[in-house]
C-alpha cells in the first residue's frame, strides 16, 4: 500500500479538476514495542484513519479521480465515507463500486 502524500493529492486536484482534502487521524500508541489502538466502543470518528475528501463540478471529473485514487491508494477497508457524502455523491460511488470490484 502506498503511503497518501499531500503533493499526489495536489497532483490529483489539478489532472482532474477537483477539490481535494487530507485528514490523518491518529491514535496509535507504542506499547510494549507495539503499535497498538483500542477500538473497540469506539465512533469510527475517533479511531486511526487517513480521510481525503474529494468535491467537483463534473460527475466525470469526481468519478475519475476517486478511480485514479483507488488505483494509488486501494482501500485497506470499507470506504465508508463515500457513502454518507450526498445523495449523488452516493450514486456515484455505489456505480464505481460495482464498476471495479466491489472495493
């Protein structure tokens, strides 16, 4: 998996024609040697995670950049976020979805 970096994003924004956000939500501590979370009881708000939030004008330009991201980045889970954006927001990711494998 390759690590999300802000000048790809950038680079991503100006290809496409989007507006890109990152967010890295960490909450990882080394115990023991170990990097470990608690999770469990915990909102999905508040446990380690890398957040882009992707807006567009054109329905092309959002669809080919959350393709072009998935290509970089794949998804280590379940992209829930994309379903809980905006009603076409979720459309449209539910299309891609079954486009490309069911991420």
């Amino acid at each position: 998996m390759e690590e999300i970096r802000e000048k790809d994003l950038k680079s991503f924004e100006r290809e496409y024609g989007v507006n890109i956000s990152y967010e890295k939500i960490e909450k990882r501590e080394m115990k023991e040697g170990l990097l470990m979370e608690r999770t469990l009881d915990s909102r999905i708000e508040d446990i380690s995670q890398e957040v882009i939030t992707l807006s567009a004008d054109q329905e092309d330009n959002f669809s080919d950049c959350i393709i072009a991201l998935y290509k970089k980045y794949r998804c280590p889970r379940t992209p829930y976020s994309l379903l809980g954006s905006s009603d076409a927001g979720q459309k449209i990711a539910k299309k891609l979805m079954n486009i490309h494998g069911g991420w």
